[in-house]
C-alpha cells in the first residue's frame, strides 16, 4: 500500500457524519476564532503600548540631556546649596524628571483599561458563546437520544446551572466528571454577571471572593468599587477552561451514544481492508493521565482474520506513536507499514475531535489476533 492508493481510498470514501462531532468540530473553530482574534488585539495593542513608552523615553533622554547640560554649567564646581537649588530651578530637571513619570503612568493606565475593557467584552462573548453551545448540545442530545424532556422545561433563571442538570437528569451524562471544569465556570459566571448588571462595580465583600481565585489577574479599587482585569491570562485561563470542558464533555458525550464517533473515525481509517467492516467492544477506559481504547475489528466478508486493538493515549511535550504489530496476515501488516510511514496521521485524525487544544499527544498502539495472548509492553 503506498499514498496514493491510501489518499485515494479517503477521497472517494466519506467518513460517516456524527452530530455531536460536527456540533463539537463547531464549537472547537468558534473558540479558536475567539482566541486568535484575542490575541492578535492584544500583541497589537501591546505592541503600540511600548512604541510610546519609547517615544516618550526618547523625548525624556533629549529633554533631560539638556536639562543636565544647563544644570552642570549653572553649578559649576561650586558646592553651594542657593546654587544647587537656583541649577535645579533654572534648568527643570525635576520638573523635566517628574513629567516623564507621569507621561509614563498615563500611557500605561490607558493600556490597563484598554485591556480591561476589551478582555471584559470577549469574557462577555465567550460566556454566551458557551451558553448557546451548551443548549445546541442539549437540543442534539434530546432529538438522538428520544428524550421527551426538553430543556425548556428546566429553569431559565440560572441557564448554567439548567443545562448542566438537564444534561445530567434527563440525558444521564456523568457531569460529576466535569466537576473541576464546572466549579471554575461558575466563578466566571458571577463576575460576568456582575460586569454585565452593575458594571463591575461589587461591594468589597463579594469582590474579595471574585478576586482570591485570580489575585494576579485581578484587582479591585476600593474608591470605585470596581473589579479589573489586569492580566490577558485570566482570559487565556478561560480559553484553556472551555476547551478541557467541551473535550472532556466530548468524551462523556460519545461514551453515552456508544462511542459512534470513535467507530465512525476507526472503520473510515481501516475501510480500506474492506468497506463494510465491523468495530465490535469497544472500550475506553480513563485515567487521571491516559485513556485506554480497546476494540475488535470484525470483517463481515472474511477478507482478513478478526484482530484486536489496544490504543494508549496521553498528552505529551512531543508529538510521538509506537505501533507494535503481533499479527500474522500481509493484508493488515501492509496497512500499518503504510501508518508508520505516515507517522501515525490517520490514527491522531481518529482521536482530533477529542483533542480541542491540538496538544501533542503519544499514542502506544498494540495490534494482535483474536483469540491470542497479546504481550503488551506499554
């Protein structure tokens, strides 16, 4: 099997559409969309924030050279202080001194409530982003899964809240999985209620507790009232956030429909070895730092012998995968020459819907026959 053969078979064979994976691919982009627009505003604006703060250096070296010179030639050797105190007065250095300081702070509170301000409105954005994305998937979720319950029927008043139980209620989705995921989006959710109904402005009590999870991305003016953004990390925290949240919400969401996504993404890589192929038990099973997929490949026509998979999966710094074969049969080994020589492409393809940061990932792949004792030295 070469490339072409390999590129031919996927052009003329479509992989089977999912609508959870198409509404979880959506969701995925309209993130990303969010987060380069986010930061490419903000490098800009960065960007121009130390253009004037050079600008105003540059200005502050002439202006002082001078001042200096006036001030050297005024003096002289004397060491008298009506001297020194008339130098300081004639030339301006203190005054030249003291401009610069507050040229300088003017320009950087400019820049903070520019990042204030724009980092509260994308927060705004990707709140509502993730409120519609949740209640789509809601919508899906009743019409695959035949649920006569819809979530209008849940509470409007905490819309959060609402979806999370009727996911949990109604659809039966382990949300207690996303706990870690769900404890921080409520933090977001009350701040953002907050920047949205009194314009930041939160008694001191309450902004103490908004404050204490993200004292270095926030801060609060005790004369305003007001709560600040003052780090681009508290929203590049939230990007890191949504996306651990839907990937993990991904993976409860294809376990509860029989993991079709998987099947679909496993029989479009292996159709090659026959078009109507089975995949037969699969299972994943987590761990706090690897997931375990085993399955069976079954062919219906008898074009190749039953054989098993055993897929290890983690993040990892460096892109890598490890195919150990223990098969006998030309038809199979000749595919998975062809994905080592490809460095595993069609197998991480498999896992992308599940991958919403695009970290690299180490894949250990074990291929054995059915009915054999696989030595798994994973």
């Amino acid at each position: 099997m070469n490339n072409f053969q390999y590129t031919f078979y996927r052009v003329t064979n479509n992989k089977t559409s999912n609508k959870f994976e198409d509404l979880f691919k959506e969701i995925k982009n309209q993130i990303e969309i969010y987060e380069r627009q986010y930061s490419l505003t903000i490098n800009s604006y960065i960007k121009e924030w130390n253009h004037e703060k050079a600008k105003i250096d540059a200005n502050y070296k002439k202006i002082k050279d001078d001042a200096d010179r006036e001030y050297d030639e005024i003096v002289g050797d004397s060491t008298d202080d009506d001297t020194h105190q008339y130098a300081m007065h004639r030339s301006g250095v203190e005054a030249v001194h003291y401009n610069h300081i507050d040229a300088t702070e003017e320009v950087e509170k400019e820049y903070m409530d520019f990042l204030d301000l724009y980092s509260k409105s994308i927060m705004i954005a990707l709140y509502s982003l993730n409120e519609s994305r949740l209640n789509s998937i809601a919508t899906v979720a009743a019409d695959l899964f035949l649920k006569k319950i819809k979530l209008g029927h849940f509470s409007k008043k905490d819309y959060l809240n609402s979806v999370l139980n009727y996911l949990d209620l109604v659809v039966e989705i382990n949300i207690e999985a996303l706990e870690p995921h769900i404890s921080k989006l409520k933090d977001i959710q009350v701040f953002r209620n907050k920047v949205v109904h009194t314009l930041s402005v939160i008694p001191d009590k309450e902004a103490s507790q908004i404050i204490k999870k993200k004292n270095s991305s926030l801060s609060y003016d005790k004369d305003t009232e007001t709560v600040k953004i003052v780090s681009s990390s508290y929203i590049k925290d939230f990007f890191t956030l949504l996306k651990g949240f839907y990937e993990d919400l991904a993976w409860l969401i294809d376990e509860k429909q029989d993991y079709e996504i998987l099947r679909n993404g496993f029989r479009h890589w292996l159709g090659i070895l026959d078009r109507k192929l089975l995949i037969e038990d699969l299972v994943v099973t987590p761990s706090a730092k690897k997931k375990l997929i085993t399955f069976k490949v079954v062919s219906p026509s008898d074009s190749f012998p039953d054989f098993n998979f055993k897929i290890g999966v983690s993040k990892a710094k460096v892109k890598a995968i490890d195919i150990t074969p223990q098969i006998e049969n030309e038809k199979i080994n000749e595919l998975i020459t062809y994905e080592n020589s490809v460095s595993g492409y069609n197998i991480f393809e498999v896992l992308k819907p599940f991958n919403f940061d695009d970290s690299p990932q180490k894949l250990t792949v074990l291929i054995y026959d059915s009915g054999t004792d696989q030595v798994d030295k994973k």
